[in-house]
C-alpha cells in the first residue's frame, strides 16, 4: 500500500496509507484527510484521487499553488518518491519496498489526463464566475440539530456551529472510534432547508436508518446515524427565546374594558 509521509522542517508529522478507490483530501480545514495549519494553505488545498492502480494529485485551484519536485502543477501522476511542496509542509509518496509496481500505463493517462485538466479548469471558472455573484440572502434556520447516543458512547450534543465534524480525529466534534473510521468520516451542515448529513472519508461509510449515505442526506428527527459501531439519534428543537416569541405572537391582543 502507498504511503504519503507529511514533513515539516525535516520532521516526519504523519504517515498517511493510500487505498485505492478513496480520494485523500489537503487543506487547512479540519474536514480534510490532511490537515496542514498553515495560513499559506488554502482551505482546500489539493487531493490525491486513486485512478486504476496509481494516484493522481490534483491542486484545488489553490491560492499558492501545488508543487510536485520543485515544479508548480495542476495534476500530476504521482511516481515513488515524488516530494509535495503545499506551503512550507512538504508530502512525500512512496510505496513499501515488498510491494510490486504494476504498469500504471502512465501515456495513456497523462493524455487523459490533460483533457480532463482542460474540462476542470474550466468548470472552475465557472465556479468563480458564479462565487462573484452577490449571495442570495437566506433566512437563517431558527432550529438547533440535537445529537443522543443511541451506541458507542452516551450523552448528547447540540450542534451549535454551521458544521460540526464526526471522526476518530481528536478534535473532531463527535469522537467515532473503531476500524475505518475516518479521520473525518461525515459532516453534519447546517443549510436553510435543514440539517444534512455528508459523507467525508474512511472505509466505514455512514448510515442513516440503516441505509448507506452516498449523496448528501438531508436529516429529519428521530433519525438513526451510524458510523462503525457508533449510533446517534438525530432531532431538531426550536430555542427557548424562538418559541415564546412565536407563542407571544400567536396569543390574542388584549383589549381595554369599557368603563
């Protein structure tokens, strides 16, 4: 199995194993596989994408750029001993010395691999085209998500920020432990139709009643998530301050007695 060894002046950080058929996502975000803290780093920096039996990174229209051996790329097919330049961090791919190499007929995707540069590129075009087109004004939801243990651990928890992050990462919001799990395995977003929940990485994809989650899913209560071995029950519930004002709107209007 490839590996991706994070470094840091000369410092190994992390070892990160490479499986086919699973992208690895870079960035500075705590959603990403590899989480770089660096202000050079974009949010979403780059990704590694399995094709056939090798890897292709490819730079996520980064503000700084990817380089691969001193070399500023958009894609490149990824070779043993390739170094990553992203900010001052660099990643360095590498396959075990036991594991066979086969023929990754790299011409053949390297032409591919222009035209689907040219096709990305310009659909990030038209992403920014569209990005510099003022937001449309949404009304913000006046619910909050509520997560209870069902298995796998006990307690709840209330989604107080627009994301909230569940993996067996440390510092994820919701601590998920267990074989496949994913660093950051799934999202649970806030958006102005409700809450939905995201697939992110690791080779336990989430459930929601007992139904693998391939698209975004959007959530209603009492819903089962399942990640591994873990289940949280999903409900929403209006604050406090909402609900008495919308009783106070709802009550009549008190009128003056006639003298």
């Amino acid at each position: 199995m490839p590996t991706l060894k994070l470094v840091f002046k000369n410092k190994t950080l992390e070892n990160y194993p490479l499986q086919k058929g699973y992208p690895l996502t870079i960035g500075r975000k705590r959603n990403n596989d590899v989480i770089i803290e660096n202000l050079a780093v974009s949010s979403h920096h780059a990704k590694i994408d399995s094709v056939g039996d090798g890897f292709v990174l490819i730079d996520l229209q980064s503000k700084n750029g990817s380089f691969v051996n001193g070399k500023l790329v958009d894609s490149h097919w990824l070779k043993p001993e390739d170094i990553i330049s992203i900010g001052k961090h660099t990643l360095v791919f590498s396959y075990s010395e036991d594991e066979e190499q086969q023929d990754d007929g790299t011409e053949e995707i390297e032409k591919t691999m222009i035209m689907d540069t040219s096709d990305y590129r310009s659909m990030v075009t038209k992403s920014k085209d569209e990005a510099a087109q003022p937001p449309a004004k949404t009304k913000k939801p006046d619910t909050v998500a509520i997560l209870r243990f069902v298995d796998g651990g006990s307690g709840k928890y209330k989604c107080r920020t627009s994301v909230i992050k569940i993996g067996r990462h440390p510092e994820s919001d919701i601590v998920v432990k267990g074989f496949g799990i994913g660093r950051t395995a799934a999202t649970i977003s806030r958006r102005p139709d409700g809450f939905y929940l995201s697939y992110i990485g690791g080779m336990s994809r989430p459930k929601v009643n007992s139904k693998k989650v391939k698209d975004d899913k959007i959530l209603h209560d009492n819903d089962i998530i399942q990640i591994g071995k873990t289940k949280l029950r999903f409900s929403e519930r209006r604050p406090r301050k909402s609900r008495e004002k919308k009783l106070e709107e709802t009550q009549p209007i008190p009128q003056a007695s006639p003298e």
